[in-house]
C-alpha cells in the first residue's frame, strides 16, 4: 500500500496538474470531500488552497495515511476521516467540491464514473464543483514483444506443459502496460467522450476505427484517457504524448495475434459495465471480416455463463463456508461482549467452525477487525 502511493506521490507530473485544477476550483471557505482518499494528498492541495474542511473517505488502510498526513501538516481541526466505501458514508453537510483521483488505466477502469455519480448526488451542492470533470479515452492497436511476454508466461516452455491452458485466463485480462509510440501499429483513435458531471449509463458501447501503419501483427488493443481535471487542466497517460503522467495504460490482448499490412482498416469495439468490473473487447479481421473477441468474463476459473446467471436480479444467492463462520462470529458482537467474551462463546459453542484453535482465533480477530466498530 505504501509503495502504491509513494509512486503516486512522487508523479511530479500528476501532482502538478492536481494542484492547478485545485487551485483554479478550490475557493477559500469551501467544503470539499475527497473520495477515496488514499493518502490525502488531493485534500491536503484543497486545505492549502483555502478548503475550510476536508471529508477523508477511503476503506482501506490508507485512511490511516491520510490522516497522519493531515493532522501532522497542521489541518486536524479541518479535516473528519471515514474509514468506509463512499457509497456507505453519510455526510452531515454539503460540499461546495468532490474530489477523486479513481483514474484508472482505460478512465473507467477504477469505479471513477459509479463514484462521482453517486457523490454528485448525496454530497455536493447545487452548482458544486467536481475535479476532474470530462473523460476523453482513445483506442490503438499494438504489435510489442513485450506484451506477448506478458500474456505468454503460463506458456513458457519451462512450465509444465499441463499448464499451459492458463493462459487463456491471462489473455482475458486488462493488463496495466507502460508503452510507447513505437509499440502502436495503427493510429491513435478517439473512442469515447464522456461528460463526469453527468449520470452515465450502466452498460457502454464504443467502436473505433484504426487505420493500420505498418506492416505486421495486432497483439491486442491499447486504451489510454485524456482527463480534464478543471476548465482546460488535462492528465493523460496517452503512449504518444511526452506530457504524459506516469500512469500504465490499458492493454486488452487478442485470443490470437491478428497480421495486419498497411493500409488495412479494422474496427474495434469495447463494451464495458464498469460497476460489475465487466470489459469486452472486439476486432473485426480486415478482409474476411471475422470477429476475435474476448471479455475479461472468461478471466476466472468459473464459466462466463455462471457469472452472468449469478449477476441477474433473480438468482437466489447462498453464503459460502466463510460467510456462514463470519456470520456465526458476528452474532455474538452484540454491544455487550468483550473481544475476550466473543472469542470464549464463539469456541465453545463452535469448536469445529476451523481446523484448529489457532486459525479459529486468527478468523475471530479478522471478521471483528472488519466488520466491528472499533
């Protein structure tokens, strides 16, 4: 976690940008929550910038960053930290500004749209402001050594050859990948224009089409964003602009590597349902024009087929064997219990729910450290 957002921390670029668009929407006086927080380092920028008071949001660990950040830099008394989903806190006022960094490799990719959207709802005043505010995301195609090794490794000739069909799990994935122009075989192409401040819908559709530049073989698609942060304050991670923030894009490899000569048109299309981590991806083949899809539904080890049954309204969903253990330990917190006293009764009364009283402790303690009210 803490190497994360020292990277995070140390992208001059990035910190740059962040703090002219604070600068530029920040006035002194305001309110300003910052979703999923991480190190609060964007609201540290809004504090400095005349922010009034700073609500910290991150369900991670991180929170215990930002707040150590804060209050040593001297805004204790500016700044409320919730350790929890943004989506679970309740604010006890309004913000003038909402502020996240969930920029993920494709723009999407980081829960930034589901985010905003329902911050922008519960938390910010009418005619409040939100960095950042558009997303632009641009497609290309990709022949690089470098990502056949990074989907080929299951496939290597020293693993196991009954191994090797893990690889088609490596190919569904979204692989964070730092390239460069010299990796792209086909223009770059404007896929998507995407206004933040305003509700997008659940399932998106975007074709483009990628006019090919030299001859050779389309390993996958590559997709990159454009962000304005504030009125003409842009980040990108674009592989073609040397102002680029260090930030991976977003490879999407083929099932099979696709030759291509110049000249050549091909379309590609993305479908995503970002709230459900849900990406598809398609290239129709110039000439006969067949389709290579793939879809990171067929990245796990369980069928396509049953995550999508287990997403419909209908399903009826069942615990697991964790979950029903959870829900035996949680039943004894009651308010009234001590950590000692729920450990005592949960053994007693379920001596066998682990293998043994140690790993019986250790679940104890998780499920209380997770779930309970500190």
């Amino acid at each position: 976690m803490l190497d994360e957002h020292l990277e995070y921390v140390s992208d001059q670029a990035r910190m740059a940008l962040f703090r002219q668009a604070i600068g530029r929407v920040v006035k002194p006086g305001d309110s300003v929550v910052d979703l999923g927080c991480g190190s609060a380092v964007l609201g540290l920028m809004s504090l400095k910038a005349g922010a009034r008071h700073v609500d910290a949001i991150d369900s991670t660990s991180a929170i215990d960053l930002a707040k150590g950040t804060l209050q040593g830099a001297g805004f204790a008394g500016h700044a409320h930290f919730h350790h929890a989903l943004t989506s679970r806190v309740e604010l006890p006022r309004e913000a003038d500004v909402i502020i996240c960094d969930h920029v993920g490799y494709f723009g999407f990719d980081y829960g930034l749209i589901e985010l905003l959207a329902d911050a922008r709802r519960r938390f910010l005043k009418p005619g409040g402001a939100q960095v950042p505010r558009r997303l632009r995301l641009f497609l290309s195609a990709v022949d690089s050594e470098g990502c056949r090794k990074e989907t080929s490794g299951w496939a290597a000739p020293e693993v196991p050859a009954e191994f090797h069909w893990v690889r088609a799990s490596a190919l569904a994935r979204v692989h964070p990948m730092q390239l460069k122009a010299a990796d792209l075989i086909a223009a770059p192409a404007a896929l998507a224009d995407l206004n933040l401040m305003e509700d997008q819908p659940d399932f998106m559709s975007w074709t483009a089409t990628l006019a090919i530049e030299r001859e050779g073989v389309i390993d996958g698609l590559l997709g990159w964003f454009e962000c304005e942060l504030a009125q003409d304050v842009w980040m990108t991670n674009s592989p073609v602009n040397a102002a680029a923030i260090a930030r991976p894009q977003a490879y999407l490899p083929l099932s099979e590597p696709m030759e291509v000569n110049v000249g050549d048109v091909v379309q590609a299309t993305i479908m995503a349902r970002p709230a459900d981590n849900v990406v598809v991806w398609q290239v129709q083949r110039p000439g006969d024009g067949a389709l290579l899809s793939n879809s990171t539904l067929n990245s796990g080890f369980d069928s396509a087929v049953h995550r999508l049954m287990s997403l419909r309204p209908d399903h009826v969903p069942q615990l697991s064997a964790p979950g029903r253990a959870r829900q035996i330990v949680l039943g004894y917190c009651d308010g009234k219990r001590t950590r000692a006293e729920i450990h005592e009764a949960v053994a007693r009364d379920h001596p066998r729910l682990m293998p043994t009283p140690a790993e019986l402790s250790r679940f104890i303690n998780e499920a209380l450290a997770q779930d309970a009210s500190s």
